[in-house]
C-alpha cells in the first residue's frame, strides 16, 4: 500500500507495516533513483533492514530525506531510534513554495541566513526570494557603481541612544556565493531582489544626478514610501540597470531575478522637465505609463541574459502602451486581484497575497502585546494555511506556480524576533503551497503542529506559541 502524507507527517498514522525499525543510531539512508511522474516525488520505505529513498530526480530524493529527517527529530529520543516501518509516497501540489526575507530594512548575518534556509529546507520550501535593496539599504557590490554599497548600504541607526551612529553593512560577492551555495545544497533556489525604479532612496543617496531633483538625498531610517524617484527621462538609469544586472547575473545563477517595481509614487515625474519630456517622445498620456516603458527595459536587459523578471502585480498597471512582455512573471501581493489580472493577460503568477496570511510580517493575532503589524489585518496560522494559489476567478489556472510568505523587516530587528513571526505560519504555508486542495485539514494541521513544534525545539527555533485562529 501507498499513503500520501503532508508536509508535516502523521507519525502514528503512517501506513504501519509488521514490526518497528529500531537503532541505536540513525541508519544510512540508501537512495535509489526510480522513473516517476510527477517532479519532486519521492518513496521513502522504512523497513526492518533498511531505509530507502527512491524518486526520479535529486530533488525528489532530497525532499524524502527531509520527511525522514522531520521523523528522526520526532522520535530520536535518548540515544534511540525507534521509527514505524512504513512506505510514504509524496510529491508537490505547486512548484513554486517560496519565502522572501528583506535584508534591506534589517541586515541579518550570513549565519542567520544559512540557519534558516536549512529549517526551510525541512519543510520543502524550494525558492528563497532575497530583497537587497529598498530605501533603507543597498546589500550587495555592483561593480561598476561602488557608491552603491559604500554609501547606499549606511544609514542612521536610531535605536542606539547617545550619537548618531551609522551602522549596517552589505554582503560580499563571497557572501553571496556562500549563501547561494548553501542553498543550493539543500535543493534552494535563491532569487534576487532588485527594487526599481521606486523604493530608491540608498541609490539616490550614492548617485544624486540618478534622480529628478538632484537631492539632497539620504539611505532612509524612516518607515513609508517616499517620493523621489529615479528620473525616467534620464537615459544614464539605463546604463545603471544594465551594470546592475551584470553584476548579479554572475552571482546567482538563478534564471529568475525580481525587479521590485512596487510602490512607485510619480509625484517626481510630474513636476520633472526631463520626464514630462520621454512622456512625449514615448506618445504617452499619463505619467504612470513611465513606469510600464521603464519595466519593459528592465525585462529586455535580463532577457538579454538569458533570465526572467518577476515583478511584483504594480509592473501590470497603466501598461497599454507599452505592455508587460509576456515572459514576465507576476508577484500579486495586493491581495488576488493583480494575479488574476495577470494570469488573464497570459503570465505566470505567484500568490502572495498580504490579505490572506502571506505577510509575516503582521501580528499572529490582533494584540497590541503581539509584535508586527496590522495594515490588513492579523495573519494568523489559520489564514496562512487557509490560503489558495489557484484563483477561481482566473482562466488561465495552468499558469499558477504556486504561493510564498514574506518577511518585511521594518519592525523585525533582531533573528530571533524574525524567527517568532516565521514559524509556525511558514509551515503553514509549507503545506498550503504542497498537499492538494482537497486534502487539507485545518484540524488535523494543528494537532500534527504540536508534534512538530518538538522539533523546532530541538532545532532551537523560536516560534509563535499562542492561538492558531
């Protein structure tokens, strides 16, 4: 017999087999590569003699070494290991299972990185989606503007009492390498962040001539969306992107790279010369329309590389003169509606919806003893597994990849705080984004989450302890 299992397994539900699978020491996990239908299946056999792993790829076998690694945190228990002997097939709903972490607002350690991308791993997350930039940071080296990270990555830290102090940082190139290797090792994909062309202030601080008035402009230690801008009427933001791009394309390896796009205030522009000037010559009406004409760039200078953009759902606003190329991918987090928007025009789409449990950044549950958020609402565990990718409202449901969590770091200033408001949600949404619609079970979720969280325990994890609703 077979039986499908979620992300976080039954232990006393398996399909039980005679006997129990007892060592004084985990065993050796002997894989074995099997023809499957489905990518990222994997068979995990418990037996009296041995324990294999059979699946169609290394994915695949990773994610049953995963669930066998959940067991062994589960029932390793005074030097002893004593597993039921079992036979679980299992695989992906969705092939996008993602979290983004923001490293701008707060600069967390490579070590705190790594550390969580290994607990993601557990549960099956497959992409991790890194912002580096925003107003409040520049994280990584662009080898043709250096002010970039020497001055864009600086800024006022106004918790520290006495004097000003400026602090953070940004990651080396072999930072980087380190991270995305590690990632990669654990069946990660990582995907940078780029925001552009709003959400620029530390750009603007390094290379005032980039923006519309010239500054003065300072890397941001305020919370909010500002209003300047690069200048989309001039033609050296072009030759940023470009440098830009050819500085991350030889650091991830990724064939995807984010290019932000969200929140763009057009105040600027309005008032700008030089942008109400590319307003006429492009044949354009409104001055939101800049913003399409600037995305189209940024898709066609990654095309050129040979990678796609993913925006977030603002890349598909005020696009009729210059629509959004069709291999572009959408990123809806205003709420549904920009990814049903997308999926109708033909481009893939990944759900992230801030109204649905996505944001992790909101509190668990409406307390004002709760750190984070409430802009739309608490996000508790319930509506974080309660989430669905696929639309009804959108036709074109073939072309979902799946669904993600992210992180805002605005108030979240410390690794251990990021931790509390990852988990649990994030095994939710683990199992939201990878067991089928119909086999989902809130209930069932939260009594199989009380076994689990012993094993964030013994991973030293800080979580969110209180009501799930």
């Amino acid at each position: 017999m077979k039986e499908t299992i979620s992300v976080i397994p039954k232990p006393v539900s398996i399909n039980y087999t005679d006997g129990f699978f007892k060592a004084s020491q985990i065993p050796q996990v002997i894989t074995h590569n099997s023809k499957t239908n489905k990518d990222e299946e994997y068979k995990l056999i418990i037996a009296q003699d041995k324990i294999t792993i059979e699946a169609g790829s290394p994915a695949g076998i990773f994610h049953g070494q995963q669930t066998f690694r959940q067991l062994v945190l589960s029932e390793f228990k005074d030097g002893q290991l004593v597993l039921p002997c079992a036979e679980i097939t299992d695989y992906p709903r969705f092939s996008w299972r993602g979290f983004m972490l923001d490293c701008s607002r707060y600069f967390y350690s490579v070590e705190f990185i790594k550390d969580l991308i290994d607990v993601l791993s557990l549960h099956h997350i497959n992409r991790f989606h890194w912002h580096l930039t925003d107003d409040q940071g520049w994280r990584f080296p662009a080898a043709e503007y250096p002010l970039l990270a020497d001055i864009g990555s600086r800024r006022i830290n106004n918790r520290l009492r006495g004097k000003t102090f400026y602090s953070d940082g940004f990651y080396t190139e072999n930072d980087i390498r380190e991270i995305v290797d590690f990632a990669a090792q654990r069946h990660i994909e990582v995907i940078p962040e780029v925001d552009l062309p709003g959400h620029a202030s530390a750009i603007l601080a390094a290379y005032p001539e980039l923006g519309c008035t010239g500054g003065p402009y300072r890397v941001e230690d305020r919370f909010g969306i500002f209003e300047d801008v690069l200048c989309a009427g001039n033609d050296k933001i072009l030759d940023l992107f470009a440098a830009i791009f050819d500085s991350l394309v030889k650091l991830f390896p990724s064939k995807w790279v984010h290019i932000g796009g969200d929140e763009v205030l057009f105040n600027r522009w309005e008032e700008c010369p030089k942008c109400q000037k590319r307003l006429a010559e492009l044949g354009l009406n409104k001055t939101p329309e800049l913003q399409s004409w600037i995305t189209q760039k940024l898709v066609q200078i990654l095309s050129k590389h040979g990678k796609i953009a993913i925006g977030w759902d603002e890349i598909i606003d005020a696009s009729d003169k210059f629509p959004l190329p069709k291999e572009a991918v959408v990123m809806s987090w205003r709420g549904a509606a920009g990814g049903i928007k997308a999926g109708n025009l033909g481009h893939q789409v990944i759900m992230t919806p801030n109204t649905e449990g996505c944001y992790l950044d909101y509190k668990h549950i409406d307390t004002k003893e709760e750190p984070g958020q409430l802009f739309e609402g608490a996000a508790s565990v319930y509506k974080t597994y309660s989430m669905e990718p696929a639309v009804m409202e959108m036709k074109n449901q073939n072309l979902i990849l799946g669904g993600q969590c992210n992180l805002w770091s605005e108030l979240i200033y410390a690794g251990k705080i990021a931790e509390y408001m990852i988990f649990p949600r994030i095994c939710a949404l683990a199992e939201a984004v990878w067991t089928p619609k119909e086999g989902k079970d809130f209930e069932d979720f939260s009594h199989r989450l009380e076994v689990h969280k012993k094993r964030l325990d013994t991973l030293e994890i800080n979580y969110y302890r209180g009501r799930l609703k």
